[in-house]
C-alpha cells in the first residue's frame, strides 16, 4: 500500500513510471474552456495543475479540454478507510464562466462509467459528451450564464488517481494496492477542486445514479458550500439487489484469469470479465419493457434459419455482446471493482445516526428525480430521500420521469428532465 | 455430432463410455416408489429401463428410489432442430398409485437446477425434494390419492440425457456436440414415458419457471393426453430481459478457462463460472423487497470493523457465493448451457401462427398461477396467457401469489399455493 507515501516535490516523476505506463497525454497546456477565457479566472495562481495521474491504463480518451488538479502532494489525502493517497490529481474540464462574483457555478457529478467529458466544448470538440443536451449554450446547463465543472471521481480511469495510476513510491500501478474509495471520499477529493477553482459555494451540484449520491454527499459534508442539490435516479444508501448485482460483476472480473490479482497492466486484461460485468450492468440500466420495445425475440439474421445454438442468436445477446466490448475499450478494469465498491457501501447516514440525521444537515432546497422504470436504484428509493426531507421541513421538489428506459432514463430521457431542472435551477439564481 | 447414430443393441455399453465415466450408480433396482407394489403395475413388461444415461457428470447425486427409462435405441429421437439423439434415457420418480383405470396420474414438471426428485418417498428416505410440503400422503399433490410422476428433462445431468451423457458413438461425454434441446422436446421425450408408464392422459401437468414452460407445451402439442394444466410463474415466450440474464450467465461459464469448450469432463470444470452464473440467476429469483428483508446492509461479522475492502464484505454477497459454491456440487455447467438456451428458444407459440392460435389448442382447464413479486417473469406474462385463454373462450383459473419472495415463491409460498392448487385439482378429479 502507498499510503503515508513520502511527500513528492513533484507530481510527475520519471522515475515514478513504470514500464507498465505510458506517457500520460499532454493536453494540460490545451486551449481553455468553450474557447473563452480561462475560466477560473482571478483565482490562486495555478499550483498542482500539472498533468494527469500517471496511468498504466493504456485506453485513456485524448481530450484537449481536460486539465489536472494535483493536491495532497506535502500532506497525503486521508480517507474514510483511514488509508491515504499521496498526491491526488484530478482530471476535469470547465464550461462557460465564473462570474466575478462567482456565484454560478454548477459541479455536475458522473456515474459509474463516466468521466469529466458531459459534453463538448465547442464546434472544435468532435465529442459528444455523456449529458450532452443538457450542457451547453442555451441548454438547461447554460453554459452562456453558468460556471460548469464537471470531475472524474478518484478511483476512476480517466486522468483522475485511481487503480491504474502509478504509485509514486513503488513506481508501479497501484491495481489492488489501491486503497478504498468512498463516494464521501470523491466528494471530499472534488471539495479540494472547488476550493482551487476560488469557488466558495456552488449554485448547485447535479448527477445521476453515482453522480446523484456524490450530491446527497455534497449536501450532507458540506452544506454550507451549496445552494441546490438535484440527485438523479440515485438511493439514499445502496440496497442488497444493488450490491448483489455489483458483487456478480467483479466475480466475472476477478474470475478473469488475466485480472492476474489487478496486475494485469501492460497486458490485455480482463476484458472478457469487464465485459460481463458490463453485460449485467446493461440489463440493470435498462428495463423489462424497454428491453421488449427495442429486441423483442429477434434473431440476428445470420441465424435466422438456424437458431438451435448455444452461441449468440437473439438481438438482445448481439446488443450485450456490443455493450460489453464498447465498455472495455475506454474503462479500466480495476476502476470498474473499485467504483462499483464504492456504490455498495454508500450510505449517506453513515456517522449520522439514521438517514433523518444526515439529511437534516442539508442547508438548500433539494430537486429529487427518479425514473418510473429503474429497476437498479427504483423509485421507492427516491421517495424515501423526498418524504425524509419534507418530514424534516426541508425544501424538496420531486419529479418522477415517465419513461419506459430504466435507469438509463436520465441519460436518454432529456426533454423530460429539462422542465422541472430548469424550473429548480432558476429558482436558485 | 453424435445424431443419427447407429443403433445401439443395448443402452449401456462398457465400450461406450470413456474414462472420464464414472460407473452409473446402480439404483434403478431400488425398492418401489413410497414402499408400495411397483407404481405402473400391469403396464408393458419393461423393456428399456436398463440405467441412468452413462454420464461424465460426478455428482450425480444417489438417490434409492430414481428409476430409468430408455428409449429410442433402435430408432433415433429427432429433435425439433432435426438432429437427433439415440438413445434417449430418462430418469424418474413416482410417487403413489396408478389407479386401475390409470386416471389419477399427474405429471410434475421441474425448473432449471431441479431434477426427478420433488419429495421423499418416505421415511426412510432423507433427502427433501424441491416440492416436498406439496407433494405426499394428505398433501395437495396426494399421494394416497395421484399417482405422481417426476423426471428429469432431457439436457438435465441427474440421470436423463444431457451434454455430460457419454455418447455411444465416440465413447466420450457429448460436451458442446451434445444437440440443443426445446422444452417442446423435453415434453416430447416426457410423451414417451408416458407411453410407456401406460398412460393415456394426464390428470394434470403441473410445474414451475421451466416446468410451467413444460406444462403449456403439453396443452399444447398433446391437447388429448391431459385434462388439466398448472403452468406456474412461467410466461408463454421467454422476453428479452429473461434471455439477457441468461446469456450472461452462459457468458460466465464459457469465459471460464475450465470450461474448455465443454469437454472438461475428468477436471475441476467450470466451478467459478458456474457459480456466477447461478449467483447471477439468485438475484432473478428473488425480489428487491425479500433481499432488503433478508440480508438489508448487513456486513459480514468478520469485515464489521474492516468494510473498506473489494473482497466479500455485506451478507448479500455472503450469501450469493454460498448458493453459488451449492450449485457447483450438484449440477452440470453444461447443463446450465443448454437448458437456459431451450429457456430461451421457448416460445408456445412457434409454428402455430399466433398465440391464440397455439393456446387454441388446448383442450382442458388450466390454472395460470403468478407470484405478484416475481422479477424474472413478471405477472404481466401470466396474464398474457390468461387473458389469450380467456378471449378463446377456454377454462381459465388465475391465481397470484401475493408474496415478496419472487420468482422463488413458487419454491417456497406453499401456504399460499395449496388453496388454488387443491380446488384445481379437486374439479379435475
């Protein structure tokens, strides 16, 4: 384990590299946010931004609009575990402007298998990003009157620390060296980001699913550096089916003979066990009725008149199959074990006593929404957090999206979404 | 593949069976079924009921009162995909009388893991059976009253013909080259032992999940051998949703590298793959609500004061590996294979045009149960075959359970079945 690792004087050492790992991309000096500006502007000359973790992790998406915050490098990052991290960077990207007050910053937080990139940046961005319609000028995030700062979570794979980051002190990746990570402790990580970016308060912290307890964390840790919270499709605490789910898929990974304990960089991986894994996820995302619209019984042509085979023969494996091998070639592995950790034991009320307790810190109004459909985090768990908070006396609106989707909902379903999150977030303003 | 083999003068062959065969257990001289005169007195001298089908299956589990069946030695069984097996062997258990008019007797119907045996035969018989409350003497299925019959489906392992069957071509276990099976030809092969058992109709065809597939297939392709269906928590076409689940437990147990594409019969096999297949097919059949009350957040003692770890940490997952772990010790991977694939490929409705057109079929009342919490095949999928039985203007009962347990309550909601089930089969008689 790397932690109480010696303080670096530098973030990035050569000598901290192993063979495993690649040269990190070099896309800090790229140009700022949306073409403008830089945006954080006015704030603490910039220390730490150096470049992204160092990353064993071979499939990281080269993007010019990413940058790097780098912290804990004197001092290491102590986590809920007890264990620590040595510096900690993370990847992030920026759209639109801090106001000179800067009062309009909105953090959008990603789910499991996101990352910074929620949307493109400009023309020049070929990208689309995972909350698209929703991030941009004119669009409900807009970024022609809002600061958005959208953050890869520590434990990830995308220029944040995570398991395919080289530990200074080894020069090796941590892979299961790595410790565990909390969505308190992600929070924790972005509050570090929020004070390096000059921003006191944000004007409101939105995600779905990991995002959407990442903002129930946000609320409860640091209530007074929020003025709105809109958790998405996400539970108060994770459920047993939910972890049940989770445990299947690292079974699939750790069962993958090339997971080789996590030390599997510089190799191919376990991308036959992350595919599974993804697989499942897949199922859980979406739902029965939405999976019967899209597939049906239907059979992939070239079996069409031979369909008695144990190998792929309906739409739906075809699709899976797809999923599956899409996933592994832009996530690691080892993140995929570790974040999925980091759902199960989310439970907002820990240290608080009961769920009433922890939600009672909540100092802002709160925009809860849940998908009709999800069957990973289903509606009676967004009720839960809604009929807590008014029993407390808090503000709380909910809006249930009506849609056959699933979970996925809020990643499909955005011109449901758009009415009540403009509504919530003029009402801060 | 082994279709269209030459025809065999007798089922069991030292030559047939390699050395990855252990010996068959030799229980087919056991006592008659509860203690009683032989159940199928005065049928057909028996030709053919010679031993289990020789298997490469070691786990077979021994069992006193499991009889044989074997068919199709001189004559090749021709499955609806057009290859074909020779010989077929199944193995059953009977539970009671048949009467002299052979008009009590009831076909029961087993799911995916289950197998000939769905309750004891007595005292001195100390394995439960997977139906155990319902079927004995004073029970709903009576065994002073029904002759019982119970046999494992074609593609099964405990007994019957399945991949770990040793072909008696090659002398080695069928593996991937075994035949993909139908549900419409594991009833099909159920028509034979009832030729043979002497009788003419069914009182009743009775089972759950698979077996309620089973139950409809028989209304279906042999309207005039029964007088009354009791498909249960089974739909008339699996959906995708219900494939999906499958295919990623099929993917589990190929990925494994002990699978060996099917021939690891004499080796450990597919043990870790197997096992999340069938953590995976746990999560299915149960429900959210029974998850949460059985296991809530619970972590396991041993982690209650170390929970930041990727390794088994809550009871759900506790859980799940022991049920897997189960599983492994009395059932065939590829066993798991074939029979989620004929799980898949059911539809009642194939070659019939419609689903009326195929329900049109029956000829006899039926009794659709569906448990309100089932996950897996939801009760929408029951009503679908009700309310297609009702616009035909057929004898249609609907029963559904009101229990939290899902799919599983047919396994367990005895209580609540027994009612219906009992006044079903009462206006049978």
């Amino acid at each position: 384990m790397s932690r109480r690792a010696p303080a670096l004087e530098q973030t990035e050492s050569a000598g901290g590299r192993d063979a495993c790992a690649p040269a990190p991309p070099t896309n800090t000096a790229g140009p700022p946010p949306g073409g403008a500006a830089p945006a954080p502007s006015g704030v603490s000359p910039v220390i730490g931004t150096t470049a992204p973790a160092p990353s064993a992790f071979d499939k990281i998406t080269p993007r010019r609009y990413v940058r790097y915050f780098t912290f804990a490098q004197d001092e290491p990052f102590v986590l809920e575990s007890g264990e620590a991290l040595q510096p900690v960077t993370i990847a992030y990207e920026t759209y639109g402007r801090l106001s000179p007050a800067r009062d309009n910053a909105i953090l959008i937080a990603h789910a499991l298998t996101g990352d910074s990139h929620c949307a493109r940046h400009g023309p020049d961005d070929p990208e689309e990003g995972w909350w698209e319609p929703l991030v941009g000028p004119g669009r409900v995030f807009d970024t022609d009157k809002y600061f958005i700062v959208c953050s890869n979570v520590i434990g990830g794979c995308q220029g944040s620390t995570g398991p395919a980051t080289v530990c200074p002190v080894s020069g090796r990746p941590y892979g299961s060296r790595f410790p565990v990570v909390t969505i308190g402790d992600m929070v924790r990580a972005q509050a570090r980001l929020t004070d390096y970016l000059g921003i006191d308060r944000w004007l409101a912290v939105a995600g779905g699913s990991m995002g959407g307890m990442q903002v129930l964390e946000w609320g409860v840790r640091f209530p007074h550096r929020v003025r709105g919270l809109i958790p998405i499709a996400a539970p108060a605490r994770s459920y047993p089916q939910a972890i049940a789910y989770n445990e299947v898929g690292r079974q699939a990974i750790m069962a993958d003979p090339a997971w080789q304990g996590g030390d599997y960089y510089g190799g191919p991986g376990p991308v036959r066990g992350l595919a599974t894994a993804r697989m499942l996820g897949m199922i859980t995302y979406q739902s029965d009725a939405s999976m019967l619209r899209k597939f049906g019984r239907d059979i992939i042509p070239s079996r069409a008149d031979r369909p008695y085979t144990l190998a792929k023969l309906f739409e739906v494996e075809s699709y899976l199959e797809y999923q599956g091998k899409k996933l592994v070639d832009r996530f690691d592995a080892n993140s995929y074990l570790y974040l999925t950790r980091a759902l199960d034991l989310f439970d907002v009320a820990r240290g608080y006593g009961s769920l009433a307790e922890a939600l009672q810190r909540i100092q802002c109004p709160v925009l809860v929404v849940g998908v009709s459909s999800d069957i990973l985090y289903p509606v009676y768990q967004q009720h839960e957090i809604v009929s807590t908070l008014r029993s407390l006396g808090k503000p709380v609106q909910y809006a249930e999206i009506d849609s056959p989707h699933g979970h996925d909902g809020f990643l499909i379903d955005f011109h449901m979404m758009e009415p009540p999150l403009a509504r919530f977030l003029a009402s801060l303003s």
